[in-house]
C-alpha cells in the first residue's frame, strides 16, 4: 500500500474540529458556526439542547410566539419574517377570527399608523387590542400621552376574560388569561406574545404563527402574496384608506441624513454586538435603523435610533446573548 500525506486520526478516534482527536462520546456540535464541546447546552427558543456524541439533543417545549412592530413600519412575524411596511390606517397586527365571517375568536389587536417624519414613513401611534367575542372590549395604548386609557373588563357567556397590566421598566405590559400578552415601550415598539395553543390560527400582519415564514403573506382572503404591499393593504380596517403603492425609501429622499443614519448605526454591527451576530443576522436590523434614522426628520432622530438597536437587543437576548449597548452617550 501507498503512503498518503496528512494528517488522520488513529482508528476509532475522530477529528474533533480543533486540530485533536477524540472518541466518538466527546464529539462537539456546531451551532452558528461555533463548535460546542460534548455536553454543552444552548438554548432555542425555551428549548434546552445539549450536545451529545456530536449530534444536538433537545427539549421538546412548545414556545410562545412573539411578533415585533417597531419604529417606522417594520414587522418581525410571529414565524420570523422581517418586512417593511408603512401604510396610513388602521390594520390588524393579528387575531384569531380568520377564515370565514363567521368564524368566532377571542382577541384582535389592531395597529393605527401614521406618517411620522416628512418622508412618507408611517409609525404605529396605537395600539387597540379588543378581548373577548364582542369588539366592544378593548384597550388602547396610544403614545399620544404615556398612561393608556382606562380598560373596560367584558364579561363573555361562556368564561369571564381576565387580564392584567403592569410596568415591567421601560415597558408596559398586559395580559389577558386567554394567553395573549402585549408588551409596550410607550414610543413604537410593540411586542404582542401569543401562547402556543394559537399555532395555525391567527392571521393579519404578523402572520400565522405555524412556524413557516415562507406562508407569513397571507392575505385577509386567504390567498398567498410574494408582495409585502399587497399583504400589508388586505389587511386594512377602512376601505376609505388608501392602499401603498410604492415602498418609501427616506435615505433617497433625504441622501443629507444617510451618512449620520450609517454612522449611527454601525454599532450593530461592530464589536459591541459580536457576540450575538452568530446568533442573529445584525444586516436586516442594521437597513431598519438606517431607514429609521433618516426619516426621523422631525425631532425624535435619536429616539428612532434608539428603538432600532433596542430591537436588534432584544432579538440577542431572546437568543441568548445579553448586550449592554446603552451609555450614557447612546441613548
């Protein structure tokens, strides 16, 4: 036999992806492109995984949904799927009454945008979540003035629907015991957490949380849309409102403010954030704060900012990798 040039593990041993070799039970695992040690843990999503002959083992735990709305027009689905769309009206952010007019639910959460800034971007001003069969129970955040209007508790024939709010810091949350919770910064970020029990069957701009963002543009008749636009108009609550025709670039139209929005920015993408960007792909979160940062043209610049990067933030915590971004220059 000939001799070949090399470097091999002796039989039975494995090449542990360092430069050793190891027996099988020490194998590592890979999670973004970084190599775990045999009994290491990470955490997705509320599941635990631990590392086991090179292959991850996980908990089975059904998770919570949450889809994100923040700063001017951008949505993050239930299901993951990051888009942009800024409309002038009210639209249903999600709901479980879908399919037929008929079809009963238990809660719809509506988001009122409207333009801020003078470049045509639109930001969500209210919040209205609606609890229970009829839609005279609601609640309103509206960041026109820090304290939400007084709720009205509805009794339903069948069960009575509960909720609580309470200031978690910067937030406000509520919580409605048919297992739907709205968290709040008072400015324009919206977190709206959905138990698992609602897979499959919401609908609206958040989409439908059955863990394929590939399906998330499905529109209020139930067919399938490639076109965020189009998605976002079917979902409109007034017929009176116009539909978005075109997606608002506010860095063409303000090119002054582009390379401050940049600058800016850049620190999602720098050091300070390194250890989440294995984690969580800082590029979508950094064109958001960009985008942002140059149609805040009316005061508040810093406060869009500010919401653009704490989204990103809260994306690494939800991954595991805690950032402390904030100084006392930065927001």
């Amino acid at each position: 036999t000939e001799c070949v040039s090399g470097c091999v593990c002796p039989e039975g041993l494995f090449d542990d992806g360092r430069g050793g070799c190891v027996e099988q039970k020490d194998c590592p695992c890979i999670h973004n492109n970084e190599l775990y040690s045999s009994g290491g843990k990470i955490k997705v999503d509320c599941n635990t995984c631990t590392c086991q002959k090179g292959i991850w083992k996980c908990t089975d735990d059904v998770c919570y949904g949450t889809c994100t709305i923040y700063g001017s027009g951008h949505y993050n689905t239930f299901d993951g799927k990051f888009y942009d769309f800024d409309g002038s009206c009210e639209y249903v952010a999600t709901q479980d009454f879908c399919g037929d007019k008929n079809s009963s639910g238990s809660f719809s959460i509506i988001t009122e945008n409207v333009p801020c800034g003078t470049t045509g971007v639109t930001c969500s001003k209210a919040i209205k979540m609606f609890l229970g069969v009829s839609s005279q129970v609601m609640k309103t955040l509206s960041n026109r003035s820090a304290t939400p209007l007084s709720a009205i508790l509805k009794v339903i024939p069948e069960f009575e629907l509960l909720y609580w709010n309470r200031t978690v810091g910067l937030y406000l949350v509520i919580e409605a015991s048919n297992g739907v919770m709205l968290i709040w910064d008072k400015k324009t970020t919206v977190f709206i957490k959905l138990s698992p029990d609602y897979k499959g069957k919401v609908c609206g701009l958040c989409g439908n949380f059955d863990d394929k963002a590939n399906n998330d543009f499905t529109t209020r008749s139930g067919l399938q849309e490639t076109n965020p636009l189009n998605f976002g108009n079917s979902w409109k609550q007034s017929p009176m409102c116009p539909d978005v025709t075109q997606e608002v670039k506010p860095c063409d139209l303000k090119p002054h403010r582009k390379s401050w929005a940049e600058k800016e920015c850049s620190i999602i993408q720098s050091e300070v954030f390194k250890i989440c960007h294995s984690k969580v792909d800082p590029l979508p979160f950094y064109e958001a704060c960009v985008h942002d940062a140059c149609s805040c043209d009316s005061g508040g610049d810093c406060e869009c900012f500010c919401s653009a990067v704490a989204a990103y933030a809260q994306e690494c915590i939800k991954a595991e990798a805690c950032v402390f971004w904030r100084t006392p220059d930065i927001c």
